[in-house]
C-alpha cells in the first residue's frame, strides 16, 4: 500500500535523519499519527496548512509504501471531503508502524508560501 504524509521541515528533516526510513515519534499532545491514503489530500494540507503555520512556510509531501497486511488493522477515516481519507494510527504504535515500512520515504512535492 501507499500512503502519503504531509509533513513539515522539522519533521523532514526528522525523517533524513533517520536515513529515511522512519517517521519520528509523535508529540505529547499528539495521540494519533494520520498519514493519508491519496496525494491529493496530502498536496492540499502540506500547500495550505503546513505552508500557512510553519515557522519557514514550507510544506512537503511524502509517500511511501507499506506492508498491506499490517495496515489492515487500523480503521480509515474519512475527515472531510470524501476523498479526505486517513490511516489512524495510535502514537504508541508508531514504532512498529516504522518497522513495516517497505524502502524509503520520499519526498514527492514541496511547496514554499505563494
């Protein structure tokens, strides 16, 4: 399965660190890890929110692929829009979540404040 996840430079830079093959662990007031099961639920959070209220105006968005079998355990939401799809995943379950993670994640679009 792909999935995509909007993200910003601190969390990709994160994410370099790590060689790319994970995503860094959540925030306290961050109970879920929502990536998004379309790139253009992705595009339009990373170009509209993640460019609106980061410090540097950049947002960016990643895809990468991940083992099908395991992602069946977590339910789909649908936030908005039909196509406003995510994969909810509880802060605790990011590790293992990590491990299931098939290559690298990519960034696949940037967007600087227009």
């Amino acid at each position: 399965m792909i999935l995509y996840r909007p993200v910003g430079t601190k969390e990709l830079e994160l994410i370099k660190e790590s060689g790319n093959l994970r995503f860094p662990e959540r925030l306290p007031d961050q109970p879920i890890f929502y990536p998004v099961l379309n790139e253009k639920y992705a595009t339009e959070i990373a170009s509209q929110w993640n460019v609106k209220y980061n410090e540097d105006h950049k947002g960016y968005v990643t895809a990468f692929e991940i083992d099908d079998e395991y992602c069946k355990k977590f339910e789909v939401h649908t936030v908005g829009a039909s196509y406003h799809q995510e994969l909810w995943v509880p802060a605790d379950e990011l590790d293992t979540f990590n491990q299931h993670i098939m290559g690298e994640i990519h960034v696949i679009s940037e967007f600087p404040e227009e």
